[in-house]
C-alpha cells in the first residue's frame, strides 16, 4: 500500500491499526495536505457486513463537527479497496500518555472536560461511540483532545435516547447479543450483548477517567471472560485508597459514572461535561481538597483522620503556591501540569531555555539517526536546524547571556566529543576544546565552557574567547572522577556529579573567586544514586533532577527530585511520572522542560532457513508494556532467560520458549528499592544462570550466579569495577565478562566459575553484549568499536576478524552471526562471518532497529533478538512552575 495512490491521495506510511482498518499517513494531492487513511483490510474486503460498518463510520463521524472530534474528510473506493481520509492529528494517545502512578489531578480535569465535550456532542447529534478507551482518545501537540474511531458507532434516533428503539436503525448491521467493543472498557449492557444507548458510552468514559487519576483499570481479570465478569459484579477499588491526592467531587463523578444500572449512571455526557468544568474551576482556584478514604467517612469516631488529612492538603497546596513541596511526596497541586512541547518523528532530547524562558534548544534525530542541534519558539511553529553532520550532538546548553548554544559533538574522533559553542541564531561554529566527556554547563557570566576533564577527570573551565584553561574542581578523593557540573545562577555555588565506583550521586561544593572551589563536596543526595540530568532552580536554593532507578536509554524506570542545596531529604516530583530524563529549569518564565523517554521493547523469535538465511523477522515471544530484553535460549533450546521490568524493577525472568509460564527468578526491588539485573546466560548444563546486578543499597554492578530452579543468588565477583555482562564457557568452569575493572574503559576478563581471581584478556576497549565463547572453546569473541574481535582464553592472539557496525554478536558452527544496522538505521541486517574471519555474508533484513544482543536455538532453527516497539522521546513542558 505504501508508495501507491487511492484516487487523489499518496499513500506515505503506516500509522497505526485499528478495528476496522490500518492506518496510513498520506497525502492530500488534491489540497496538498497530509491526512490519516483508514484503509479495510483486504482479507475482509469480500465481507459486505465489514463493507457496510466502514462506510457507516464515516458516515457517523462526518456528521460531526467539533474540536474534539477527529474530522472527516471523504470517503471513497479504488480497485476494490475501501478507505476513509480523516484528519491528521500529530500526538500521543491517553494510553501512551496516562503514566503509571495516573496524572495529575489538574491534568486529568482538562482532558476529561475535553472528551466530555466531544461525547456530548456526539450524543446531540444521535451517534454512540461504543469503543471509547485510551487507545482511541489522542492528545495533540497543543494539548487538544481528539476522540478517534467511531468504526463501532451506532446511530440512534434523536430524542429517544434509553429506549429500545435506540438500536433498531442498524439493526441490519449488529445483530442482537453481539458483543463489539473492548474488554475491559464496555459497560455491563455491553458485555451481555444488550441493547445500548448513550449511557454505555458513559460508563466507558468513567472506566477511562478511573485510568487517568489512578492509572489502574477498574475493572480486570486474568483472561477476557474474567474481566466481563468483574464488569458486571465487581465494584472497583475506591480512588480514595489508590489516590488520595484525587479530590472527592471528582471521585463521586467517576463512581456515578461507573454505576452497573444505566437507570442510576450520568444520563447526559452534557452533564458531565458541566460538573467536570465546574470542578476545574475550583481546581485552578486551589480550593480543592483530597478524597478522604472510604473506611474514614464511615467512622465518626475518627473525625480527626480526615482533620489531619484536610491539613496535609492544605499543606502542601499552600507549599505549591510557594514553590515548595511540602512533603516527601510530590505536590499534588494542579499547578504542574506536563504539556508535550515537541511530539515530532524521532527523539528529541536535552532540552536548554533562552534566558527569558521564550525559546528551547534540543537535540533531534528526525529519522531515528544521528542527532542535531535544533531551536523552537514555546508554542506553535516549526523548529528551525541549527547544524547539519553527520554525528551526533548531545547536551545543548544556552549561554546565560542569551547569545550561544554550546553541546558536545560525539564521532569526530572515537571515543571523544568536540566541544562545540553556535550562535543562537545560526552561523559559524567555534569548538572550544575536546575530551573524553559530553557533559558542559556555562559560568554564569557566559565567559567559560565547564567541563570535564583530565585523568582522573574534574572539573575545568575552558575560555570562550581563547586563553588557558584551569581546574576548578579536582576528582573526589584523587580518583573518583566527574561526570559534569552546573554552577548556580549567582555563582556562588557548583551542583556535580562523580562516578563513584558506578553509582553517580549528586554533590554541592561552595565556590569563591574565578569559581574555584572553596570547601569540600558534599553528597546532596543519597550516595547510591544514579543522576541523569539536573538543573538550578532560578533563586539557587534547590536542585531540580533526575534520578535512574533502573535500566538505560532503552527504558526502565526513573524519577523526577526536588533537592535542597543545603542538605535534607529528596522530594519526588510525580506529576513527571516515572519516564523523565534530561531536564533543564528556564532562569525567567518560570518553566520547566524535560524529555519523556518511552521505550516498550519486546523480544522476538526469527525463523531460519536451513542454510541460514532469515525466513521473516518472527514474532513476539517475550513482551510486556516495559523493557524486556536480552533474551537467550537454554542450552537445550526449550527455555528463555531474559531481563524485564515489567514488574517495576529490572529482574531476571525464565519462560519456555514461546514465553509462556514466565516466572521471575531473581527478586531485586524489594521493599520498593529497585534495582538492576541484567544480561542473564545460561550454565552448559541449563541448571545455572549468571547475571549482572546491583543490589539494592550496593556500588557498581556485580556478577551472580542463581540456580535456573531458584533460589538465592551466589555473589561471584565484589569488585569497585563495573561488571557489564557474562558467559560460560563450553566446559561451564569458566566465566567470561565485560568489566571496567582497573580503571579505563571496559575489557574482557574471565575467571573461574566456582570463584577466584580474575585476569585480563583482551587489551582493546569492549562493550556489550558480553563476551562469547567459539563452539570449540578456542576463541572468546567480542565487541570492539566498529569491529568484531577474538582472544584465546590465556589472553593471547587478540585480532580483528571483520570490521562493521556490529550489534548483537553469537557464535555458531557455521559462523559468528551478527546484526549490523543498515545505512537507514531503522533496520538491522543479520550478517554471518567465518569464525577465522573473513568476508561476511548477508543472510537477510530485520525491518526494525535492533538491540545488542543475539541468541540462536542449537538446531539453528530460530533467532532471538529484541526490537524497541514503541520508541520515542519527546519535551514536555510544564508551565507556572516554581
């Protein structure tokens, strides 16, 4: 369907899927504008009940005319293919929106009386929806609300609404006792197959506000018959006890919502719509007050419960207005509400204000490539291209003064960055210095570049207008070195990050003259942290930063912080949710900028040929709404270990080889510390299982070894070092692994398996996945910047065998297969070289980037890998923040 034409409209790409049809971007020839085709599906093209349902949703749709209404624009058929063009709306859906722990209060009520809005006038002009979920409801780039699909509507006769008569006008297309919709978000009437009105619309709508303010469905079950069931008995989970922090007017909306009798529900999404701007008004006044749990209410004789509660929140709204939170827990006032400020194709990542808060840079890879630097206006308009390489730039900082961009650009030279100052308007560029790091920051005055550098690296000062360098802050303790530093507004103070035997807390040091140092650091954070990114609120009292709980830049979990530079207890941010990670605190304007990393990655299963060659790129066999990834098949093929956070934390998780019956084998994120396990290989024998972790409360990652039965874990290495990654040898007496142990960059080491002293083998720089033995225990294979290298076990013979871009790396008796990205990067070509080395071979395309690990079945029969599904990062603003 790409590349052709129906009619007047160029088909571009694939967007989506829904009930009815997929979903492509094309363009409007004719008004030369892009629209969104829903295209029927050919397989169903013969079916007239699947024909005429099309046709009605345009129809339905193009009867209504509001801005929360996707607007349609024309309907039409072409050599046998029938499609609808509808407008096109750039954003992201209420699913992929709502974050785990649910939005915030003031967030949730501008969308709810959005969608209220748009329900409303659906139902005035006769249309149910049938179909209402997050999925369906899209948020635009200037936070306009836009309810997607009616593929399920049904017309009703005006001004009958609640009588049989409501399902009687398509009773040629829905037959009576048909159950349509989805599980989970119907209405009781729904699940039976009765007869349905506007009022099943509006116990979905409270089934998708319950979701927004909690960020839990209400109702659930273990298979789709379990979940129709607790709709239609079940009473949901009071909020009170989910979110304290909803307030109870807007409780009791969503429960007379979700009520099972339609007699006893809302009756008019009008209604609706009217309470939920009312309660938004007294949000916006702060004269909102929490829900009161349940139990509470009931006993008079605990009336000072709610007292105190009532106090809480008077508590913290008076700290909001003040800028502060009050307690631990992040505010729940709706001052700070996360608008998406770029949702373009691509990541756009490391946001830096202007001065005067007007204007953001950032760095972008439109197609998922390198990354340049761009600049945009708060607001509308396009961003406009700052640079143009072929590498990568990350980390842009506006120069206080208003007049420079500075970032560090990673690939002129391996393993260092240019650091690079531009113009804020575009023009000729000036790099400063270069080095190992690609962290800088700005003197307050806009003179110096800091940065760091040295071996062990601190913290220096590089001039804007030619002159020498000079360190301002040395290593912590000689050898801990920094990963960067940001001084405050007025100087008078330095934020930075060390590298603390892999950990990279958060430290304050005093500064005096020239911004030298005048006192010794001091942790601000806990010392087991991992800082990401942070930023000086204007006034210099506070920190503004991000914290990784666990995993990387392909997801995992982490945490926006509120941190006092003078000492005392961090406190989380919530209404940033739990995917934040670059961040920056405008100087005016008071506004905040950080980017929302979503990264759901899958692993797959790919069939081979019998001479090799990749049949189709396969089928999920490991997925979940997180990060499931480096997965590996057992020796004997009928088991996967891999790690997942889908329950939170980063574990090692065991399921056959169709993912079924998966089990968690390690348990890391205990007592709501979380953690990292990572990179899980089997024993030759398949009763054995060793991982990289870090323990809760522990350094830099170490090695474990768990029975595959479980049990508890057996520490195989304590080392200051970070252990990245390990297998086994063939004979199972050895462990190979990635470690950066003795300072420097990572290498290969081994070492017994039953424990002992490690050495050395390779002398070149590694990086994951971990080193692999060759079948016949000749060879440890592994990674190298832009090539793929062998050592023999005593560390001897260390060659080259084939440079390329190399990802995922398993050696097999035909060869050492590999994933090489192609020149598009949004696809990976599955390669195999001789094991002597040699030319390689291609053996066919995976039509998606890839991640850096690789796992063959020992018939070589089937391929393992994990691919990001859903991968993006966008800037979200939040203004009025203080």
């Amino acid at each position: 369907m790409i590349g052709q034409t129906l009619l007047h409209y160029a088909v571009l790409e694939r967007i989506g899927e829904g009930g009815m049809g997929v979903v492509y971007k094309a363009r409007d020839t004719r008004l030369d504008r892009f629209v969104a085709l829903k295209v029927l599906p050919e397989n169903r093209l013969g079916n007239d009940d699947a024909r005429r349902r099309f046709v009605q949703e345009a129809k339905s749709a193009s009867a209504l005319n509001h801005p929360n209404i996707v607007t349609v624009h024309d309907i039409g058929v072409q050599d046998g293919v029938a499609f609808i063009a509808m407008e096109l709306v750039p954003g992201k859906t209420l699913a992929e929106i709502v974050p785990r722990q649910g939005l915030p209060v003031g967030a949730a009520l501008g969308l709810a009386t959005q969608i209220a809005d748009g329900l409303a006038t659906a139902h005035k002009a006769g249309i149910i929806h049938r179909d209402l979920k997050p999925g369906n409801i899209v948020v635009s780039d200037d936070g306009r609300v836009k309810i997607l699909d009616f593929g399920l509507a049904k017309l009703v006769e005006p001004g009958i609404e609640g009588s049989d008569a409501a399902t009687k006008s398509l009773a040629d297309l829905t037959d009576r006792g048909l159950i349509v919709g989805t599980v989970g978000y119907m209405s009781p009437e729904q699940a039976e197959g009765g007869a349905l009105d506007s009022r099943s619309d509006i116990f979905s709508f409270g089934v998708v506000l319950y979701e927004m303010v909690t960020g839990r469905k209400p109702f659930s079950g273990e298979s789709p018959l379990r979940t129709m069931s607790a709709i239609l008995k079940d009473t949901p989970q009071p909020i009170s006890e989910i979110a304290p922090g909803c307030p109870r007017e807007f409780e009791r909306i969503i429960d007379r919502c979700l009520r099972k009798d339609p007699k006893r529900r809302w009756q008019h999404a009008e209604d609706i719509r009217i309470a939920l701007l009312d309660l938004k008004e007294e949000s916006d006044s702060g004269k909102l007050s929490a829900a009161v749990p349940r139990e509470q209410r009931r006993s008079p004789s605990r009336w000072w419960v709610g007292a105190a509660a009532g106090a809480i929140v008077l508590g913290t709204m008076i700290a909001a207005v003040w800028g502060r939170p009050w307690t631990a827990a992040a505010p729940t006032a709706a001052d700070f509400v996360p608008v998406p400020l770029t949702t373009y194709r691509g990541d756009e990542r490391d946001p830096t204000f202007s001065p005067d808060g007007t204007q953001v840079a950032f760095s972008w890879g439109p197609e998922g490539g390198v990354t340049n630097t761009y600049v945009k206006l708060v607001g509308a308009g396009d961003p406009i291209r700052l640079t143009n390489t072929p590498y990568s730039e990350r980390m842009s900082q506006w120069s206080p003064d208003g007049r420079w961009i500075a970032f560090g650009r990673r690939g002129v030279v391996p393993q260092n960055s240019d650091f690079v100052v531009i113009p804020a308007l575009g023009g000729p560029e000036k790099v400063i210095m270069r080095g190992p790091a690609l962290y800088c920051s700005w003197t307050p005055d806009s003179q110096w570049l800091v940065v760091p550098y040295g071996s062990p690296m601190g913290l220096s000062l590089f001039p804007m207008h030619g002159g020498e360098s000079k360190q301002i802050v040395p290593a912590l303790n000689g050898k801990h070195g920094v990963v960067g530093g940001v001084i405050s507004p007025d100087g008078s103070r330095l934020a930075l990050i060390y590298d603390v035997n892999g950990r990279r807390p958060l430290y304050a040091v005093p500064l005096g003259a020239g911004y030298t140092a005048a006192g010794e650091p001091r942790a601000i954070t806990p010392t087991d942290w991992d800082v990401a990114s942070w930023a000086w609120t204007p006034d210099g009292k506070d920190v503004i930063a991000i914290r990784v709980v666990t995993g990387s830049n392909l997801g995992g979990i982490t945490a926006m912080y509120r941190i006092s530079a003078d000492g005392g207890t961090p406190k989380r941010l919530d209404f940033a949710g739990d995917n934040p990670w670059f961040l920056d605190v405008s100087r005016r304007g008071n506004r905040l900028a950080y980017t929302r990393l979503q990264r759901d990655v899958n692993v797959y299963a790919a069939e081979l040929a019998p001479d090799g060659t990749l049949k189709s790129p396969g089928q999920s066999v490991a997925s979940s709404s997180r990060r499931d990834i480096n997965a590996t098949y057992s020796p004997d093929g009928s088991r996967i270990a891999l790690s997942s956070d889908r329950d939170g934390s980063s574990e090692i998780w065991i399921s056959g080889s169709d993912g079924r019956n998966a089990v968690q084998l390690t348990n890391l994120g205990r007592d709501g510390v979380f953690d990292s396990a990572d990179f899980p290989a089997w024993s030759p024998d398949g009763a054995q299982v060793v991982y990289a972790a870090r323990v809760p409360g522990g350094g830099a990652p170490d090695l474990f070894i768990v029975q595959a039965s479980g049990g508890p874990a057996r520490r195989l290495t304590d080392d200051p070092g970070n252990e990245l990654g390990a297998s086994w040898s063939r004979d199972g007496k050895t462990i190979y692994f990635l470690s950066n142990r003795g300072g420097g960059g990572p290498t290969i080491w081994s070492m017994p398996a039953s424990g002992g002293a490690a050495r050395q083998l390779s002398k070149s720089l590694s990086t994951v996945p971990p080193p692999v033995e060759s079948p016949d225990g000749e060879w440890v294979y592994f990674r190298t910047p832009g090539s793929i290298s062998r050592v023999r076990p005593d560390g001897t013979d260390e060659t080259v065998i084939v440079k390329d871009r190399i990802g995922g790396l398993s050696p097999t008796p035909r060869g050492l297969l590999y994933l090489s990205p192609a020149a598009d990067l949004q696809s990976s070509i599955l390669r195999l070289v001789p094991l002597a080395g040699g030319p390689a071979k291609d053996l066919g395309t995976i039509p998606f980037p890839v991640t850096a690990r690789l796992s063959v079945t020992p018939d070589l029969t089937r391929l393992l890998y994990a691919r990001c599904d859903q991968c993006a990062a966008d800037i979200m603003l939040v203004d009025n923040f203080r």
